[in-house]
C-alpha cells in the first residue's frame, strides 16, 4: 500500500505546487520485489481534483509517490500493472510512463529508497514574500494561479547561468539518450515548453496565466511536456544554488537554440512561479483544424499578437521553431516533423525554404475511437513522397499560403517529386494549388525564406519580448558578472 499523506485533508489546493512533499513528505524504503515488480508513471490530475481525491486515487491503485512536480498538478509515482490499469479507467487522471524520459530506473528506485529533503529553501519562504512584487504583473484575481514572485536575495550569476545552460546542453547532446529520446525532439520540447507556458498570458493587469513555471498537463495541447518539465525539475534539484522553474525553462529553450547552430540570446531572471496549476479559463490556442486561411490567421492574431503583443513578424519568426522536433501521434495525433529527418535539430530557415519550395499535399485521417466518442478528423499537408514522413499544419501552412476547402496542395514542386516514381498513394488526381499570401505574414515568410541570417536576428528579437514581457510577476534583471 502507498504511504498515506502526511499533510492534513483541509490544506489549499495550491500548496501542491508550493511545497514539495505535501504528499507523502517520508517515502519509506520499498521490499525489493515491489521495486522490480513497479513502474514508474508521471500522474497527472484534471483541475476538480482536490488534495483528498488525488489521495484516494493514489491509493486505490496502491501507488508509491516518488516525488511531487511543482510544474504540474501531479506526481511521479510507481504501481504495478493492476494499478495502472484501476488508475487509467478513472476520469480526469493522464498517465505517462517515464520510460519515455531521461530518468533511467535506476536512479529512480535510489531516489524512492532514500526519499528527498525539503530542497534548497524552496518552501515556505523559497518563491518570495507574496502579493504582486515590484514592478509584476499582477498574480491573478481569482486565487488560481497565484504567482510568487522570488525573495529578495534571489541572484543569478554568469556563472551559474552558464551551468545550468551547460547542464541542459549535457543533456540534450546525448541524443538518444536525452530526456526527450533524441537531440532534435528534446530540443524541440525545451522550446515548446516556454511558448506553452507563455501562451496563457492575456495582457491584463489580472491575468492568471504566462510565463509562471507551470504548465497544466490536462490540457490536451500539452500532452508530451511532462519529459521536459521532469527533466528541469531534476536539472533544479541538482544545483546547489536556487533558480526558478520559469526560468530555468527560458534558459534551456535559449540553449536548445545555441546547441542547433542558432542565435546566442540574451537571457535575464527574475521571473516568479505560480502556486498553482490549472490553465485560466480563458486559456486561447490556435487550432490546427481551422482550414480556412483568414480564420486560422485570425486565431494567430488573436493568441499571439492580441493577447502576447507580437507583431505578425514576429509570429512568423517564432513559429520558425518548428525546424526544431516533430510531432508525436501518440501526444497529439500528428505525426512527423516540419522538415527532413537530418534537418531537425539545425536551427535554420528550412521550415519558410520547405514551405515555399516543396509541395504539401493536403492529407486527412481518422483518430481516436469511434465507440468511445473521441474520434476526430486531422489535417496533415504532406511532402508527396512514400519515403518523407515531413508535414505542415494548417497553423503552418497559412503562414505563407491562403488555404481554403478548395485548395489542396500549396508550395513549389521544385524538385519534380510528382513526376516520381516514389510518389505517394495520397496524392489526388486534381490538383488546385492554394495563393501565396501577400500581407504581413506572407511578405515575413518570404524575408525569412531568402535570407536565414535575418530569420535568426528576428526569432532572437521577437523570443526575448515573448520571455520578458509575458512573464507573470517578477522584475527581469541581467545576471550578475561572476567575482574574478
């Protein structure tokens, strides 16, 4: 049986997130054949979850509680397959096996063996004082997301700037054997993370989302970000000096762009990190399936330049990103990378250069259970080739192309990849070519296209306004020059 909790039922929701250990705060040591015989899953709760109820679900499944995650309502916590199984039937609870992670079995059985301290001051008194700090953006009127800004003697220098940096560039070289499985794909969480957790922002004085160092694992968008959030939380574990998860999530994005051959950017702290853990209710993301070009745009400028202050430019510069990674069918239902498989982890123009000069097809499929009412219809524009698993979405594509239900094929055929004989079976025997676009999103695909060295100077601009202006509370300041 798990050990019970050693907090008591009425604390706040909020205290989850504000201390570590609330849940089972003295792991005690488990029988060898437990150990053998368990695995070990990050646990993530939807928001009607209370302390009592993840209590019990914990329980019915006998599940052991490994540690808490401060980025996440959730836990990483072992069981056996029967417990799994009792815990994967109940409503609201997302499982993911950190076999997918960096963490091997190992290190994780040591750690439940021998249980964890109260960490580095990060507790009662370790995320500051309260209240809206100097010079922050206010923590939220409605008690969700309750940003606190960092203490007073809160310092980073350029010294333990470069060891974190270090620290996550470690990581992330030994590719297969990264957080994420491979150097492109844990490079490309690294930055998915920051544009995830930044995406709540809403530009109000009472806005409860932002950069705050935590991301809500029950949003379906961010499934698959539990590699990189225990990744970090552990890089944090390991230094012997404070650092928010803010921003420390801002710094590893910042390597993951310098390790890929990109721009070496600026980096300042201060940020604050939130309590809590939910998504605000007015959380806006665009959605991969609006297929008409003005209104998947418009969707852009209203969660990007609306809501977090970028300029299209910029938008267009940002999303540039997607060089790095691929998507995962099994977090999001896409599956494939926005470039060549030998292209995914070069931080370079490749994503504006494949848009316009290689032909997307439009594809659909099928996902999810007709019985079990989850099914839906996805969009993939696809290289048409049997051998490219590269695609775009429809958030992509009308970057640089007005795509409409009677288009289905936008970009170049430069290469005569129709004329092939490896030319794929999806290919439809009329093919109507989607316009290029000629406004401010177009004009940016083009610049960025022709030109990679104007490509990285903007994605350096427009990244450090996306991280020093959406963060929650906290006052950004550079570090400080490291004593001779």
């Amino acid at each position: 049986m798990m050990n019970v909790l050693m907090a008591t039922r009425p604390l706040l929701l909020w205290l989850l997130c504000s201390f570590p250990l609330v849940l089972n705060a003295a792991p005690m040591p488990l029988a060898p054949d437990t150990l053998s015989s368990s695995t070990a899953y990050v646990v993530s709760f939807s928001r009607e979850y209370g302390l009592a109820a993840m209590e019990d679900a914990l329980s019915t499944a006998e599940a052991s509680i490994v540690r808490q995650l401060q980025c996440t309502k959730g836990v990483v916590a072992t069981m056996d397959a029967e417990g799994h199984k009792k815990l994967s039937s109940m409503h609201g609870i997302q499982l993911f096996s950190t076999s997918d992670s960096h963490d091997d079995m190992a290190k994780m059985k040591q750690r439940m063996l021998q249980g964890r301290g109260e960490g580095k001051g990060k507790g009662d008194g370790g995320k500051g004082d309260g209240g809206k700090g100097d010079g922050g953006k206010g923590g939220g009127s409605n008690g969700d997301n309750i940003c606190r800004p960092p203490r007073g003697d809160y310092e980073l220098t350029e010294t333990q700037v470069e060891t974190l940096k270090s620290a996550v560039m470690e990581n992330i070289r030994r590719d297969t054997g990264s957080f994420a499985g491979s150097l492109a794909d844990s490079m490309g969480e690294l930055l998915r993370l920051v544009f995830h957790d930044a995406a709540p922002f809403s530009g109000r004085e009472d806005s409860t989302g932002g950069l705050n160092g935590c991301v809500d694992l029950a949003f379906s968008a961010n499934a698959g970000l539990h590699l990189a959030i225990t990744f970090l939380e552990e890089v944090q574990e390991n230094m012997d000096f404070d650092v928010t998860m803010a921003d420390l999530s801002v710094l590893a994005a910042m390597a993951a762009v310098e390790a890929a051959g990109g721009p070496v950017i600026p980096f300042k702290y201060g940020r604050g990190d939130a309590d809590c853990f939910d998504a605000p209710d007015d959380f806006f993301f665009p959605n991969p399936e609006s297929n008409a070009a003005r209104n998947s745009s418009g969707e852009l400028d209203e969660s990007m330049v609306e809501r977090l202050g970028l300029s299209r430019r910029q938008v267009t510069a940002l999303l540039g990103a997607h060089t790095l990674g691929r998507l995962e069918a099994r977090f999001s239902g896409y599956e494939g990378g926005w470039v060549r498989a030998d292209q995914r982890a070069l931080f370079d123009n490749a994503f504006y250069t494949g848009m316009i000069n290689l032909p997307w097809v439009k594809t659909t499929k099928r996902v999810g259970s007709e019985a079990m009412d989850t099914a839906r219809t996805l969009t993939e524009w696809r290289i048409p080739l049997r051998t490219s698993d590269s695609m775009m979405l429809n958030t992509d594509g009308i970057l640089g192309f007005d795509i409409t239900d009677s288009c289905n094929v936008f970009g170049r055929d430069t290469l005569d990849f129709f004329s092939s004989e490896n030319v794929a079976d999806f290919v439809p025997d009329t093919l109507v070519p989607c316009a290029e676009r000629t406004d401010e999103y177009g004009e940016a695909v083009q610049a960025f296209a022709a030109d990679n060295e104007v490509f990285k100077e903007e994605f350096a601009s427009a990244f450090v306004q996306l991280v020093e202006t959406t963060h929650q509370c906290g006052r950004l300041k550079a570090p400080r020059p490291s004593d001779p």
